[in-house]
C-alpha cells in the first residue's frame, strides 16, 4: 500500500540534502514573492512543505506553524481554497505587472502574452473555493429515552 504524501518518510544521505536545498530555496522564493508583483508565493509554499516532509520533518512542521505559510497550506490541503484576500492580493499584483509590461516592453506580443497567461492564473486562482472544507463532525450516537 502506497503512503499518503503527509506520512513519507524522510530521506537519507544526499537525497536528504537536495530536498532540503528544495524546500529552502522554494521558501527563499516564496519570501521574495511575498514583496514582487507577479511572483506567486503560494505555489512555492506549497513545494516547499512538499519538499520539506521528505528533507526534513522539523522544517516541514515549522512551515505548518508559520502564522503566514501554515494557513495557506492548511487551506490547500482541506478542499484546495485560496483566500480571497489572497485572490485580490495576486489580482492586483498581476495587474500592476501587466501596467509595468505596458510601459516599459516594446513588443506588444510579449505584453499580451503575458497578460493572457496571467489572467488564466486568475481565472484558475478565482475558481477555487474561499474557504477550506470543514472537517466532519464526529457522529454522536443517540440513545433511546436520553433527553
């Protein structure tokens, strides 16, 4: 039986060490992307608690913790959701690039195909749900002649 992605196991040895040097260097990204327009963050967290369940588990938990990167992933991992003020945070970033691009690019083609390439990701970003599924409640027996 294969293992659920939160249960992998740590690797050893080098292999340990590249998806350390993974998850490190996604994170970096992901900071950097927090202060770039365009730049997404969130896909680079996402790769970075990937890649830090298989590097290193103490990482991987630190990142869960994290008052920024822990409610994303834990918004992704419950029903795929993306915030809305994530949403409107990207949109803007987006569009203040797709402003920069139009000043600052001489060949038009580049302009647009950016800017097309940019409104898929909203597209995609604004047909996920808001907020994270809520977990099942537990069933509660009842008993018979109990108030």
């Amino acid at each position: 039986m294969r293992r659920r992605n939160d249960e992998a196991r740590p690797a050893r040895g080098m292999a340990r060490w590249a998806w350390l040097a993974l998850a490190g260097s996604s994170l970096a990204v992901a900071v950097v992307a927090l202060f770039v327009p365009g730049l997404p963050s969130t896909e680079f967290v996402l790769l970075a608690a990937w890649a830090a369940t298989r590097g290193s588990p103490r990482l991987a938990a630190w990142i869960e913790r994290h008052r920024l990167f822990g409610p994303m992933l834990y918004n992704w991992r419950n029903g795929r959701a993306v915030s809305r003020r994530a949403k409107v945070t990207a949109t803007l970033s987006m569009s203040a690039c797709v402003a920069i691009m139009a000043m600052s690019v001489d060949d038009r083609r580049w302009v647009i195909a950016a800017a097309l390439a940019m409104a898929c990701g909203a597209c995609w970003m604004w047909g996920r749900p808001e907020k994270p599924e809520a977990p099942e409640a537990p069933v509660t027996p009842v008993t018979p002649g109990r108030v």
